[in-house]
C-alpha cells in the first residue's frame, strides 16, 4: 500500500505497533528506546505522555542521527489517574473492576524525529472507551487468559478484551497503541513514506 522513501525506524518494542507498519508495507528498523519514564509531580497525564512519546524519539535519534524516528506511548486514563501496565494477576483485576461500568479515556502521544535536520512534531490523540459492566468472575477469566498482562488498563481491544467494550468514540487504531490515520498523514508530509503506484505494485 506505502512504500518506504527515507530510513525509518520505529522507536518501540511493542508487537502492535510493529504489526502495523508491517501492514502497510513500510520498510522501517526496530530500536527500542531507553528512558526514565518517571512522571514528574503534577505532570497531567496527555502532557505525559506527549513527553514520553518525544523523550523515545529523540533518544533514538541521537543514536541514529540520519534517520526519522516514530515513537509513540499510550496509555489508559480514569478519574484523572493513569492506570498502567499491570505487575500482577490482582493488579490487573483491579485495574479491570476499576474500569467496569465506566468510560475511560486513552490517550496516545506520538512524535516523529530527525536529529540531523533538526526536526521534532509531537501530537496525541484521544479516544473514549466505554466499559460493559461486568462481574468478578468474568473479570478473573479474562485475567487468566493472560491478555492482560502487558496492557495498559490490562485489556487488549484487539483480542479477547474486545468482549468488554461496549463503544467507542475516536480512532480504534489508537486504543490499539497507534492512531493510524495520524501517524500516516505525518509521514506522508514529510515524504518518509508515500502510496505505491500501480506499476511498483505489479
């Protein structure tokens, strides 16, 4: 669908975020980013996370000095409180009777970043979820499939989690863990990428 026209690197380990750029056929290396990402005291969650999604790029642009870095980190707000990647069984339990019943809203920051041209543009994007409400049983259940475990807010949209949702407003790509349609408009822009003629496609 795209072809690659400068050297791309996703600044990410996750297998989501891979998975879609593989799906638009882009050529593009993996490096993971390696940050403090403590919040700072007061820090609002889409500052954030817009600052976590920069603070990636550009450690991996300064590695990587002639190539543009895609970053991006999302995470899962309630209340105002981030609910984070779960350390255990009973944490994700938690974190999943929390949401419950509710609507919550995730939020995913992203930045492109070319150190040798001196470029950085972050920007985030929202989308409100809205829970079913569901028992403990089926909460636990869930747990058990092990889904949970690397999520942030312990559900996978994409997966069985999927069963737990009852709407959403805004872009599904980016409950997933990257807002396609914006990620692909910002690299179409700057020409990293663009959409491969007829001819290159046969």
């Amino acid at each position: 669908m795209f072809q690659t026209r400068k050297q791309l690197v996703l600044a990410s380990a996750s297998p989501r975020r891979r998975d879609f750029l593989e799906m638009l056929g882009l050529t593009f290396s993996v490096i993971p980013a390696n940050i403090d990402e403590t919040r700072d005291a007061d820090e609002q969650p889409r500052d954030y996370v817009s600052r976590m999604a920069r603070f990636k790029a550009t450690d991996v642009g300064m590695r990587y000095p002639a190539a543009w870095v895609i970053s991006a980190d999302t995470i899962v707000i309630l209340d105002n409180s981030i609910l984070t990647k779960p350390n255990t069984e009973d944490d994700a339990f938690k974190t999943l009777m929390f949401l419950s019943g509710k609507v919550h809203e995730v939020n995913t920051g992203f930045c492109l970043h070319c150190h040798e041209t001196d470029t950085t543009i972050e920007q985030c994007t929202s989308t409100s979820v809205r829970f079913t409400e569901f028992d403990e049983c089926l909460a636990r259940a869930y747990v058990c499939t092990n889904e949970p475990m690397d999520k942030a807010g312990a559900y996978g949209i994409q997966g069985i989690g999927g069963a737990l949702v009852e709407s959403i407003s805004g872009s599904y790509s980016n409950v997933v863990g990257l807002p396609l349609a914006e990620v692909v408009a910002l690299l179409t822009r700057y020409r990293i990428i663009a959409p491969m003629e007829k001819t290159e496609q046969t």
